[in-house]
C-alpha cells in the first residue's frame, strides 16, 4: 500500500488510541498509546518525532511510530511501533522506521536510536533489522503484556559514533562472553579489555529496611536537584517515579516503576553507585512487593565496582549498548543488568539467527549464577 506518511497531529489522539488497542488489546503498558495527554506532549515535543501513515484512498490510520528524545542526550528510543491488523505484510512498518531514522540519525538530531522488540515472532526483529538496526541482547520476563514476555534490544548508531568509543581498561570477568558475542556481532573490538575477578562488596545491606516514596512529582522535583545533568550513572528517557532510602537517608535510590508491564528500572543512586552497591537486596526486595516481577539496570562498562555488586545480587547482564552516551568528543559503553523473580520460560521466545548468541549467551551467564556446581566426590 502507499501509504501517506506525516507527523501525529493532536486531533489524531483519539484515532491513535484506537490503533494500540486494535493490534495489543487492552495490555499495552505505555502511556504512548493510552494517555491522552502523554500523547499530546509527546507530539509537541521538539525532541522526539512522532509519524503516522494513512490510507490513500480512505485517510483511515494504517501504522503509527515515533523516535522518543530528550534534550542533551543524544539518543532515542524507537516505541509505538504498530501497524493496524488490515494492513500488514505492506511493508507499513520498515517504510516509518526508516523515515523515523532520516529525520532524526540521518538529519544529525541523535547519535543512536533504539528499540525495545518483542519476541513474540520474528516479524518485529526484521522489520527493525532492515532499517540498519542491529541486536544488543535479550531482555528476559522484560514486561507483561498478556503474559510475561522477553524483549530483544536493537539499535541504530549515526556513522563514525561507534569509532569514538572510550576505551575500557578492565571488566568484571562474567561479562567477558558478551563482550566477544557483540565483537562477533557489531564488529566493535574490546582487544584492549581484560577481564579481572569481580571487585569486593563492601557492607552487607540484606536485613536494611528501606522506605519506599512512590509521589512522582516530588520524587521528579527532587532527582532534578540532585541530577542537574544526565552525566554519571543514568537511564535515558526514563523519569523516576519511585524513591527508596534507609531510614536515616545515607542514600537515595531512583527508581522507575511501571506497575501495568510490572517491570522497574533503576536510573540512578546519590550520592554515587557506591553508596547503595551493598543494598541491592532490599531495593530489589522493596520493588518486587511493589509488583514488579523484573529489575534492571544501566551501568557504565568501565564502573567496575558498580558491575560486580549487581552480579554479587544476582543480576545478569544481558544487552551491552555500545556508544551510548556522549561525554565531550567520545562515547561511553553501557550494560543491562536485570533480575527477574519470575520463573524465566524460553520456549516460546522467537529469534532471528542475529539474536541467536546473546540469547545463548544469557542463558550460559544465567546457569553460572543460579545453577549449582555439581562436584564429584573421589
């Protein structure tokens, strides 16, 4: 079909909404596609860039997906991405990704973009992968839809940003195989990276009792104070709404929680990382009586104290982000660390043969941390 595309106007809201219910019914976790005026700034938003196509024949919305920035940071998120029942198989869905792509990395807007992609079936995967999009790893129990489902995470980098990555002297040695699975996969060399024992977590936080503060506009207000900038340890386009401290307040952890798609994402710790390294515990424990049944986490590559703490509590790295956020002329590398306390059931999950090793590779990490090792007795 030929599809007429142009930018989400406010007086598509309503139609828009029909669109998320028609192809996700009634589960669809974000406010793109069920909050009125979420919507409306997102369409106003001078950072981000919104498309919908159109029947040419009838004007009935076909697809709609949108590039979700911020100001300062250098990337986007691809979401929304939905192409109506009637018409798919049309191609709708690669024809806005790309136009999507050449408004925003083409036009020097972002530095890298990237998507969240179900693993429901392989059409999402391909459709991000013919855009120039490329696999970074498997989200495990990432979200729940109708039921608990894994995302892959995919993006798309503006040329010469994966040439300026800052170097890293060493890592914590479980995170060496997804190290060389995105060598083999982006062609990115970590030749320079050696891997070391993870470093010592310094306190034991596992009987702390933290107070957990779910006011969004004061825990907004308050992280902007203690965040002017996205410099340190950050998660892009995530705002907190969730705020956990002991009771003598040493420590603030931020924290984002979608109680809809039960997941949660940690975005950031003050007075540093380090403060909360020992209480990852009870901030996982809190979290998941608030109902999310999977955490994660985004820490920079060359944090090594940070990294070994979320592996001493049983977090797995699964994605590594290369290129990430800019600080100067280079780029730092980023990892996903997550923990689900769900049971995690691959035999539903379907991957394009790109995807393939780090969803290996996650299992393999995932068995190293929870499996026992079997010794033989002589």
């Amino acid at each position: 079909m030929n599809a007429l595309i142009a930018p989400a106007r406010a007086s598509d809201i309503a139609e828009l909404r029909q669109l998320y219910y028609a192809v996700y019914g009634p589960h669809y976790p974000t406010a793109l596609g069920t909050d009125p005026a979420a919507m409306a700034r997102l369409i106003q938003d001078p950072h981000s860039l919104w498309l919908v196509a159109r029947c040419p024949d009838t004007g009935a919305l076909a697809a709609s997906a949108a590039v979700h920035g911020e100001p300062g940071s250098g990337i986007g998120r691809l979401e929304g991405l939905a192409v109506h029942p009637d018409h798919r198989s049309g191609g709708l869905a690669a024809r806005l990704t790309e136009a999507l792509c050449a408004g925003t990395l083409d036009a020097g807007r972002l530095d890298s973009v990237y998507a969240t992609v179900r693993t429901v079936s392989a059409g999402p995967q391909r459709a991000v992968a013919r855009n120039g999009f490329r696999p970074l790893g498997i989200l495990p129990n990432a979200v729940d839809l109708s039921s608990r489902e894994s995302l892959a995470l995919y993006a798309r980098h503006r040329p010469g940003v994966l040439e300026r990555r800052f170097p890293v002297p060493e890592v914590p040695a479980p995170l060496l195989p997804l190290l060389r699975t995105v060598e083999r996969g982006l062609g990115v060399r970590y030749d320079g990276t050696r891997a070391v024992a993870p470093a010592p977590v310094t306190g034991d936080g596992a009987a702390e009792h933290l107070e957990m503060i779910e006011a969004p506009a004061f825990v907004r207000r308050r992280f902007r104070e203690r965040f002017p900038d996205a410099g340190g340890w950050f998660y892009p386009l995530h705002t907190p709404n969730a705020l956990l401290t002991p009771e003598d307040g040493r420590f603030e952890v931020y924290a984002y929680l979608n109680r809809t798609g039960r997941y949660c994402s940690l975005v950031a710790a003050h007075p540093d990382p380090a403060a909360a390294a020992g209480y990852l515990e009870p901030v996982t424990r809190a979290l998941t009586r608030a109902g999310a049944g999977y955490v994660e986490a985004l820490v920079p590559l060359s944090h090594h104290a940070a990294l070994s703490a979320f592996l001493a509590q049983g977090f797995v790295a699964g994605a590594l982000y290369p290129a990430m956020r800019r600080e100067g002329d280079g780029f730092h590398d980023y990892v996903v660390l997550s923990r689900s306390t769900e049971r995690i059931d691959f035999r539903d999950v379907v991957v394009e043969p790109a995807l393939q090793p780090y969803l290996d590779c996650y299992s393999s990490a995932w068995a190293s941390t929870y499996l026992p090792t079997l010794e033989v007795a002589s």
